[in-house]
C-alpha cells in the first residue's frame, strides 16, 4: 500500500481517487441509505404503528436537529486531534446506526424521540470528524472533486433510502424494515475504518488539548467566507418545503394522491441532480476556484427560488426549478467544504468544519422556521421571495472575499 503521506503530498494532478476518498465517500453512501429507512417510514410509524398525534412528529424531529446542531460544534473541537476525529467518526457512524434502528422495537413516542436525538447527535458528531478526515487523505488540489465525491455518494444514498424502505416494508413490515436499517448503517462503520487505515496513525506530538477554537478560525479570509456562508444557510430551506410546494400548485389540476406522487417524482430528480453534479462542481473548483464555484450554486438556488415564487402548475417548471436547486445545493455542499479545507489552519481544521457543520445546522433551522411562518401567515411567494433575497446577500458577501483577495490561514 502507498504511504498515505506521500498521497497528500504529491503533485494536484495525481490520483486523487485514493483508498481514502473511496471510503470515506462509500460510508457517506451506505449512511444515508441506512439512516433515510427510519427516516422515511417515521411518519407513518408515528401515526399508524404507536397512534401519536401529528405534533409528535414535529416535536421529535425539533428536539433531534437541535441535538444535531449542538454535537456538530462539539465534534469540531474533538476532530481537531488527529486520533480523536478517528475515534469520533468511527463511534459516530456505528452509534447513528444502532440507535436509528432500535426504533423498530419502540411501544412509544417518548422511546422514538431518545433513540432519535441519540442517533442524531451521533451523526452530528461525526460530521465534523469525517470532513476533516477527508481532507487529511487527498492531496490539497483536488479537495474539490474529493468533497464532491462525497456529496455525490451522500445523495445517491438519499436516492435509495427511501426505495430500500419500500422494497423492505413490503417484504417483512415497518418494525422489521427499520431493525434491518442497521446493515448498511454499520456497513458504513466498515467503510470509515477502512479509509482510516488509509492514513498514517497520528503521533503522541500530533496530539491535542480539547479545545474551541472560533476564534481563531474565524479570522482573516475565512471570516469573510463564513459571512456568506452564514447569509446562504439562513436561505437555505429544507428541500420539504419545495415538496409542498409542487403538491399544492399540482393538487387543483391533479388530485391530491397524483400530486403527491409528482412531487416525489421531483424530489428524486432533485436528489438526482445533485448527486450528478456535485463531482464536475469540484473539478471546476480545483481547475479554477472553489469560491467562485460556491458563488455559482448560490446564485442557482437564487434562480431556483424564483421559479418556486412564481411558477404556476406546470410540471416542466417546477421539474426545472427542482433541477437547478438540485444543481444548486451540488455546487454549493461541495465548495463550501473545500474552501473550508483550502483556508483553514491545517491543525484547526476539525473546529472549522464544526463551525461550518454549526451554522448549517441552525440556519437551516432558521430558514424553514421563518419561511414556514412567512407561508402561513401571507403566502408562499412571499417565503421564497424572502428567500431569495438571502441568497443575494450571500452573493454580495461572497463577491467581496472574492475582490479582497486575503491571504490564506493555511499552516
């Protein structure tokens, strides 16, 4: 085997497809096709299996992300020591599969909801751990296409979550589906310790004090940077609401079963799209630059949130604005994680992927919270007009890094 070393040393044209690459980007895979099987079927099992009201679902899923959004923070400064972000990642993977799928075994809500914020806590911990083990296995030229590997791996998973959920109910039941998503969860585990073995173990001098470091991440360029990653978060709304969207324009003309069924439709090419993309995303952000290619997918999601605005009821513009906000979030997922791994201190990388995992988790939050409200209380034009102004800002922000040309934090 080649020394890993020399791996992410060498020239930015060698192979950046390393034993690595492939397993971190094969558990992102296999992760989201276990994790999107309790995912789907939640709802469902909520309602029909345990007899919980609707706000149930709500509460449980709150209570999860908000779990998720505190454990990101806190596996940034775990992930900064080399052999902690080992131990992070590796415990992070097997935990978000054992708890996920010990739901199938739940008689309550209150069960569901411990197993949940459990398993997503786990998950929010890894996140930071696994992006900065990504970025010790590839050489620094090629972060882009590495991170869109991943991202394109993550969404295929998202793709074949939900189809593996229905193959499984129809096969052997809710209950027995949900145990079963433990396979490909702990296969996932497998694949992390597999790239781990790809790279070379940290010694007693690599290793660090746990600490916060946001201080002195957020400095300099990167700053700038996490303005107008911040700016696009807060506008980035969760891909639900673009659902419910399709479903009621297509509802008068459709019925609401067939408009459903469209949208899910358009999810999926949604999904589709972004796995596509996201890998020429990153190849374009190496060959010229990752912030430029983060500027394309936020003025995409700019575009897209415009269609949503002011579409009618046509299927083929709705299916474009799913596309292009597809496209969109490819572009964008990819790029912010290798300007993150271009511009952060090398030994403080872990903390800057936290604080990059952080600010997605709580502007997500604050994106579809506000634009929940905005929908209910004026109209849903209204919400992705609001939207799309974010997404401007983000533009404006990100232009400015851009013509400030600071010099890189890289150590």
């Amino acid at each position: 085997m080649a020394d890993p070393a020399a791996e992410i040393t060498a020239p930015t044209n060698c192979r950046w497809l390393t034993r690595g690459v492939a397993g971190i980007g094969g558990a992102s895979f296999l992760a989201d096709l276990g994790h999107e099987v309790p995912t789907a079927l939640l709802p469902s099992f909520l309602a029909s299996t345990l007899g919980a009201p609707a706000s149930a679902l709500g509460l449980i899923e709150g209570i999860a992300d908000g779990c998720a959004g505190a454990a990101r923070f806190v596996g940034g400064g775990l992930a900064d020591d080399p052999e902690r972000r080992r131990r992070s990642a590796l415990g992070g993977y097997s935990a978000t599969a054992v708890l996920s799928s010990l739901i199938g075994v739940t008689t309550a809500a209150w069960q569901v909801g411990v197993l949940r914020a459990g398993a997503w806590s786990a998950r929010g911990l890894r996140v930071p751990a696994r992006n900065a083990l990504l970025a010790d296995v590839v050489p620094a030229g090629a972060y882009g296409r590495a991170y869109g590997f991943e991202r394109s791996m993550d969404n295929l998973g998202a793709i074949g979550g939900p189809l593996l959920a229905l193959a499984l109910v129809a096969l052997v039941g809710t209950r027995t589906a949900i145990l079963l998503s433990v396979i490909p969860g702990l296969l996932a585990a497998l694949a992390i310790l597999y790239a781990i073995h790809g790279t070379r173990r940290p010694t007693e001098q690599h290793r660090q004090p746990l600490r916060f470091h946001l201080r002195a991440v957020l400095q300099g360029r990167l700053k700038r940077i996490f303005f107008g990653i911040s700016a696009f978060e807060i506008g980035n709304v969760a891909a639900t609401l673009l659902i419910l969207r399709a479903t009621e324009l297509l509802t008068p003309d459709h019925g609401h079963d067939a408009a459903t069924k469209i949208a899910l439709g358009l999810y999926i090419a949604y999904n589709a799209a972004a796995a596509i993309f996201s890998v020429p995303g990153g190849h374009l952000g190496d060959k010229t630059s990752s912030l430029g290619v983060l500027g394309i997918g936020v003025g995409c999601f700019a575009a897209a949130y415009l269609c949503f605005a002011f579409v009618g009821s046509s299927i083929a513009l709705l299916a474009a604005g799913f596309v292009v906000a597809g496209i969109a979030i490819g572009f964008v997922e990819t790029a912010e994680h290798a300007v993150v791994a271009e511009d952060a201190p090398t030994a403080l990388r872990g903390s800057a992927f936290g604080a990059l995992a952080t600010a997605q988790a709580f502007g997500n939050f604050a994106a579809s919270s506000v634009a929940g409200i905005l929908w209910t209380t004026v109209s849903p034009r209204v919400a992705f007009i609001y939207l799309t102004v974010w997404m401007l800002l983000a533009l404006l922000a990100l232009s400015g890094v851009r013509r400030g040309s600071m010099p890189s934090l890289r150590t």
